[in-house]
C-alpha cells in the first residue's frame, strides 16, 4: 500500500489487526503515547483514549472477518482529533447503531447516558451498551456513523476538540 500522507496534520497512526480482545488494552496504551507525544493535554487524552477502546470493543464484540482498522488523525488547525474504526460487520448491527445515534441526538447526552445505564441494568444479552453514550456524555465526542454496503464494512468516526 505505501505511505500514505495525510496534509494538515501534527500525526496520524494507523492501525489494523484481527479482532481479538487482548488487542484493545495494548491499542489503548499505544493511542495514549502517541498522543502525549503529540503533545495534548492529559484531559483530553484520557478522553480520546477512552474512546478508542470503546469504539475497538464494539469493532472486535461485531466484527464478522478479520481486520479491524483504527485510524487516529490530529489536525493543529483545527484543534481535533478524530478516530476511525472500521470492521467488517452485517448490515442490521449497523442499523442498530444507527438507531441508538439518532436516539442519543435528541436528547441531552447526561440524559441519554443515565437512561442507558438503566436499560443496561435489565439487559439479558451480557453487554451494556454503554459505549457510544459513554463517548458521547463522558468525551463529548461528535460520532458518525457510516456502512460500506458493497465491502459490508462499518465505518465509526469519533471527533474530539481539545
């Protein structure tokens, strides 16, 4: 594939790997050394990487192939980072994601948090659904929400001003 360059950035990294849970807490640590090396304050850092994590959890929980992709960009002009994951995942999951976003942006992201945590308490599927409102709430991140229909890949960007 070759270098690619991305203009109008301070750094960027790029990840891809199999969707295996050991991976997420090794990419959680590299994502905050780049990040300090790239020199944004500590708030923000735990913030973004937080994030990640829980964006690479969702990626690694529905992926349905091999090779989750992190893309991790910070742009000086505009004082943002943003984090792209992709992974291969069905139609329907993205859907559902879909839904739970257009769900989360009508209402206040506190409101919308608490109101997660309580469905989380009754859920009979073992997971939480925590992350996107924890992203949303917590790091106050713009998230978008995109599927590849003809690669069957679902493409999530988390943007984050610090």
């Amino acid at each position: 594939m070759g270098i690619v360059y991305i203009p109008d950035t301070k750094g960027y990294l790029d990840i891809t790997f199999g969707p295996i849970w050991d991976y997420i807490p090794l990419t959680r640590n590299f994502v905050e050394n780049f990040l300090l090396v790239n020199l944004i304050d500590k708030t923000s850092i735990s913030k973004i990487a937080m994030s990640t994590a829980e964006l690479l959890e969702n990626a690694v929980r529905f992926s349905t192939n091999d090779g989750i992709r992190l893309k991790l960009t910070k742009r000086e002009e505009t004082n943002e980072v943003t984090v792209d994951v992709y992974n291969y995942a069905g139609k329907e999951e993205t859907d559902k994601l879909l839904t739970l976003i257009d769900e989360m942006k009508k209402v206040d992201s506190l409101q919308f948090y608490l109101g997660q945590m309580k469905r989380s308490v009754t859920r009979t599927d073992g997971r939480s659904c925590l992350g996107i409102a924890r992203i949303n709430h917590e790091a106050k991140a713009e998230i978008i929400v995109n599927y590849l229909e003809d690669k069957k890949i679902t493409h999530v960007q988390a943007k984050f001003k610090y």
